[in-house]
C-alpha cells in the first residue's frame, strides 16, 4: 500500500478522499476472503492477520489518512473501516477455527488406539517359599488325619513357659533370648503354647499340627528374629514312642521322597520325656541335617493342659520350617527369605 503520494492527489478534490477510503476499504474484502480461506497453517493466518489488520497492516493505513478527512467525514470513514475490520477478523476467526480442527482431527488420527491389541497384564504374584513349605507340611499330615489349630503370637508367659515344664529359673526365659511385651506377656518363642491351648479345647483323642510365626532375641545367616515353626502332637490311650517314629518317617517320606533315610538321636526338651532329635541324611551335602526336635509329652504338660497323665499318653514335635525352605530351595542365608527382594522372591 502506497501512503505518501496518493494522499497528496486525493487532497484537491473535497469529499474525494473519503470516496477513495471508502473503495478502498472495500476492494480489501475480496481479496482478504480469498487470502484467508486459503492460508494452510496458523502460521500463514498470523502474516495475513499482520497484513490487513496489524499495525501496519491495510486498514490502519487507511485509518491514519482519515486525519486528512473533516470531522463530518470522519464519523463515517471510521464506521465504514471499522466494519471492515469486523469483517476481517471474522475470516480470521472462522479460518483459524477450521485450521485447528483440522490439526486436531490429524493429531487424533495419529494417536489412534488400537483397542484390539493385547494389554499389558499386571505382573503376578507368588506364594512366598516359606508359605510353600507350610501348606505342603500341613496338607502331608492333613492327609495323616491331623487337623489344624492356630495361636496367638502375643502369648501369655505361662503359655509359652510355665505351662511347658519351663519355670521361672529356665534358661529359655531369659531376656537375652525371649522379647517381652507388656507385664507377663512375650513374643512367643516358640509354636509349642499351641499344645496346651489345644489341649484345653478339645478332647482326646486329637492329633493337631499348628504354623505360624515366633520370634527370639536372635539375627545371623541361620537365625532371624522372626522365623516360622510348626508343631504337631498327638494323644490318645497307650500312645508310645513307636507312634512317634513312624508319623515322622511317614511324613518325611513324604517331603524328601520314599527313600528318606532319618536317624533318631536322644536329645532334652522340657517339655518331653523322652526326647528326641531326627537327622535327615543329606546326600549332596554328605552329612546329617537336624530337622525337627520331638519326644513323648511330659506328664506335667498333659496336667497343665488338663489331661489326665494315667489314661492318657502322647508324643509331640516341632520343626523350622524357614530352615525346611532354606533346604528345599538351596537358599543359603535366612534372612533373604524376610527381605521382599522381588528379584530373589520370583526364584520360587
Ligand atoms: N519348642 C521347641 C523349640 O522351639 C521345638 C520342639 C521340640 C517342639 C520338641 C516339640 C518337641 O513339640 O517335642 O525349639
């Protein structure tokens, strides 16, 4: 657009400027229609928007030689670019709109889903090797007609001493090994509590095997502070010690395979009288593995569990089955079995 000289030519003839502003003005419109219904990106539309109705663009040029009109003019020129302008900024509004559609409409046909392909499945979990090694022990002597109790693990002292054969003077009692809690109450130390509550409960004859967890004042590659027993008992009339031997071969037979060679060595526990410990013969390792502690029921604990020690006689035993699992899967320090590795627990 050319300013300078054509405002000078104008000038001469009154009312001529305003004709030639007003023309002009209008000659704008058909070509900005076609400019704007044909600018392919929003880039191109900014550069027309500069063109007609920037700052410099057409119509402040026409704007700026209205100063030459008289104040009737004036009025009617700057209605007239005014409109104009509307006019314009409508091209621009709509073409922008159909710009940014059809971007939007290419952006979405880029990121098409495809919802007929596979998802990607959550990861599955597994049951921890010490979980394994309880529900394949419980479901052998399930099968051996035993049945299942549970116990607390905040237990009564006299339940996981006293009531044991263990008193106040026992070793086992003291603070170095046993967590206490509050006032007359431990961590139980074992899974052993569980005869006497059992005892309390049912009638004789029972066969009972209680797991769970126990926990003792002690951490190294064989010991955790918390690790996992399960117990087993049974009475009935003239239980003896051969009753004994043949529920855990059975049941050994049934976790190492039929030829299970064991050996039963004299051993001292409270609680039982006499007691026992069973090796089970290792064959890669070359060596003997103590697997379970056992004996026949002391007579106090039957009294203590209020059966009568004359009619009635029974054998017990109690494992570890963290050191059961660590066997089973070749794992060589207890504590990786407590540490959640996803990466270890994965193995099993
Ligand atoms: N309670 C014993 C312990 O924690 C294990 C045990 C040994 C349990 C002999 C028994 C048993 O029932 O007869 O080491």
């Amino acid at each position: 657009m050319s300013d300078g000289p054509e405002t000078a030519t104008t000038e001469a003839a009154p009312g001529g400027e305003l004709k030639a502003l007003i023309a002009e003005a209008r000659a704008l419109l058909a070509p900005a229609k076609e400019a704007f219904s044909g600018a392919n990106d929003l880039k191109q539309l900014e550069d027309l928007r500069l063109e007609y109705i920037g700052k410099k663009g057409k119509l402040s040029g026409l704007n700026r030689r209205m100063g030459k009109l008289s104040a009737d003019e004036k009025p009617i020129a700057g209605k007239v670019i005014n409109e104009h302008k509307a006019q314009i900024l409508d091209l621009l509004k709509s073409r922008k709109e159909q710009l940014e559609m059809k971007a939007l409409s290419q952006q979405l046909s880029g990121e098409r889903i495809d919802v007929t392909l596979p998802g990607v499945r959550p990861a599955r979990g597994s049951l921890h090797p010490v979980e394994q090694v309880t529900q394949e022990i419980l479901g052998i002597f399930r099968d051996l007609g035993f049945h299942v109790e549970e116990g607390p693990e905040i237990e009564n002292e006299w339940f996981n001493f006293d009531a044991l054969n263990m008193p106040d003077n026992h070793p086992a009692r003291d603070m170095q090994d046993t967590l206490y809690t509050e006032r007359g109450h431990v961590l139980r130390t074992h899974t052993s509590p569980v005869q006497i509550r059992s005892m309390k409960k049912l009638d004789p004859p029972m066969a009972v095997v209680a797991a769970g967890k126990v926990y003792r004042h002690d951490s190294d590659a064989t010991h955790s502070p918390m690790f996992h027993q399960m117990e087993g008992f049974l009475i009935d009339e003239d239980v003896s010690f051969g009753h004994l031997k043949g529920v855990l071969h059975e049941f050994l037979r049934a976790l190492y395979g039929a030829d299970v060679k064991l050996r039963f060595r004299p051993s001292f526990f409270p609680f039982t009288e006499p007691s026992a410990e069973v090796d089970v013969w290792w064959e890669a390792g070359n060596k003997w593995l103590e697997v379970l502690g056992s004996g026949m029921i002391h007579p106090n604990v039957l009294e203590n569990g209020g059966i009568d020690p004359e009619n009635f006689s029974g054998f017990a035993f109690g494992l570890g089955i963290d050191r059961l699992a660590c066997i089973k899967f070749q794992i060589p320090d207890i504590r990786l079995l407590y540490e959640n590795d996803v990466r270890f627990l994965r193995q099993f």
